[in-house]
C-alpha cells in the first residue's frame, strides 16, 4: 500500500534556514524523508518523503519531530503538510517484507521507495540519521535531521500520523492485541497479549520476542 499527493497553501514560509540555503546554492527542490515503526514488532514500516514550499504564502506553523508533538497536533499538522507542501509521498513495507528483507534492508527500501514515489523530483535528497543510496539525487544523512531540516520533520509526522491510522485499522482487524493503543511496538501489556493470543499475520515473526512464542495462530486477512 502506498500513496502520494501535492499541495497548495494560504500564509507563513515553510522550509527551514537549512533548505533555504540549499535552494539558494541551486540544490532546490529539498525533500526529507523519514520513517515510523522501526522498532515495532507488529505493523508495516511507513516511510514518507516531503518537499515544503519556500513560498511565504505557504507556511507549516508548528512542525517539530513527530515524537516531539501529542497525537492531535500531529493530526493537525499532517492536514497542513497535505494542504501546503509541494510533494508528499509515502509507502508501506508489510511486516513479512520485513521479515524478508531483514530491517534494516527494509529501512532503506523503504526510504528509497517513498523519495522515487514523488510526484516531482527533488534536487537534494536528506534523510535523518544515515546517508541512502540508490536516491534519484544527490544526498545526505544527517544526524538529527529531524531537528535541523523542516522537510525531514514533516516527513516524520506523515509517517508517523500515517502508521497510526493503518495501526488503529489493524485493531479492527485483529482485535485483542491493543495495537490502536500501542502501535504494535513492544509494551507490556503488548507482549501479555502476545504470549495469550500468540502472533498474528501482522506480527514481524523475526523478532525475537515474536519468535519465542511461536507461529501465528491466526490466518491472514485482507486489508482493504
């Protein structure tokens, strides 16, 4: 599953004094992309790629890290991102793709997927924490980028605000899991849940707290 969408806006400058330079030494447009569910053991991995206007007319008040703002400013801003960036795009690795691929070459994909599903390409390509390969531009990996470069925030909240509502649908889906409440990373009252019911087809079976329960006793169900 995957999608993608452009935006226009009303007021404020999006980008950050970090993009602004990379525009101004010709590396614009400036998209960051980030992902969630990276250290769940249950649920997709959502990455999200972002390019902000440096339009004054379409400002993103607010943004901050996803792990920085509550649920509903999150929500909130995830409306605005939609609205007033000039590109959004995100896609979803299931959690056997993960199994697969093993994490971290899930991670990368992932990232990669979500730049190259842009509906307009970006010149500069940065991406919080490691540099990407395989990006249709020049890149880079930053530490904290999710700090310092207001693209790579937005892409955060995509990502995050995104994961969520697939992980509330899986609740429906599978319910006794608690995953619209813990979103499928390893709480508790999760692994309680876990070690009753046994894993679900949404669980990473790789994953060591998965695997010593044992096989999924569930069979799959569509997501619609």
């Amino acid at each position: 599953m995957s999608g993608a969408a452009t935006g226009t806006a009303e007021t404020g400058t999006a980008e950050s004094a970090f993009e602004a330079e990379l525009r101004a030494a010709g590396l614009g447009p400036v998209a960051g992309v980030d992902e969630a569910g990276r250290g769940a053991c249950a649920g997709p991995l959502v990455a999200a790629a972002v390019i902000l206007s440096g339009a004054p007319e379409r400002a993103i008040p607010g943004l901050r890290d996803s792990k920085a703002l509550s649920a509903r400013r999150r929500e909130a801003l995830y409306d605005l991102i939609l609205e007033r960036a000039e590109a959004v795009a995100w896609v979803e690795v299931a959690p056997g793709e993960c199994d697969a691929l093993g994490l971290q070459e899930a991670n990368l994909q992932a990232l990669r997927r979500a730049v190259w599903r842009l509906p307009l390409a970006p010149a500069f390509i940065v991406t919080d924490g490691f540099a990407v390969d395989g990006l249709p531009g020049p890149g880079l990996g930053m530490w904290k980028a999710d700090q310092v470069a207001a693209c790579v925030e937005a892409a955060s909240i995509v990502a995050k605000v995104t994961r969520d509502r697939i992980m509330r649908d899986l609740d429906s889906l599978y319910p006794g899991y608690g995953f619209a409440g813990h979103k499928g990373y390893a709480t508790a009252a999760h692994q309680r849940r876990l070690e009753a019911l046994g894993p679900s087809p949404v669980h990473r079976l790789t994953y060591a707290n998965v695997a010593r329960v044992g096989p999924a006793r569930h069979a799959p169900q569509a997501i619609v």
